[in-house]
C-alpha cells in the first residue's frame, strides 16, 4: 500500500495547485490488467477512475500537447481520449487510507527528521 499511498500524495499536491478533476483517466499495461489495483487506487485518492482505451496514451498525449502549443487545437479536451471502466471510489474505504496515510506520515517523520 504504500506506493498506494505516494501516489495519494502526489494526488493532494496536483489537487492544492489545480483544479480537483472530475475523474483520473488511467493508463499503463499494468495497472490496466488488474481491476482490483484501479479500484483501490480510486478508494485511496478518493476520486474515480477511469480506465483509458486509447493503445498508446503517453504518445497521444505528447501530439496533444505539441497540437496544442503550435496552435492546431485551442485545447486538449476537444479530442478527448476514449475511456473504457469507470471505477467510482468507495467511501468508506477512503476514510481506511486516510488514517493510513496518517500512520506512514509519521512514520516518515521519524525516520527522517
């Protein structure tokens, strides 16, 4: 769980900077074949996640972006990318990952002050 809980981490920065978005589109073959791994991942972040279809993501995501900065498309959600499960979190078992992620706070804390 504990890499579980950096990416929850990670999660709160992006989310204290930006806007909380509506969903989290995830991608990678091996998150992508364990639906048991996506559905805790949506209880720890708390915020659901879609499962997305597209075959090379990151790459689709580089020609977006360079799209975008060469004025192509004004913005990268008007071609937005085809998404497949959708994995709503469960509430109570983000309040689980929350004292969690208090514990390995701490004990982060201790280890390295």
């Amino acid at each position: 769980e504990s890499i579980t809980l950096r990416f929850r981490v990670i999660h709160e920065m992006l989310t204290a900077s930006f806007e909380t978005p509506a969903a989290v589109v995830a991608s990678g073959s091996a998150l992508l074949h364990s639906p048991a791994w996506i559905q805790i991942m949506a209880d720890a972040l708390g915020q659901t996640i879609a499962v997305c279809s597209e075959p090379e993501a990151s790459c689709r995501g580089a020609v977006l972006w360079t799209l975008e900065r060469i004025g192509a498309i004004h913005s990268l959600t008007e071609l937005p990318a085809a998404t497949g499960a959708v994995f709503p979190a469960r509430p109570a078992y983000h309040s689980v990952y929350n004292g969690l992620l208090q514990q390995q706070t701490l004990l982060y804390e201790k280890l390295f002050e």
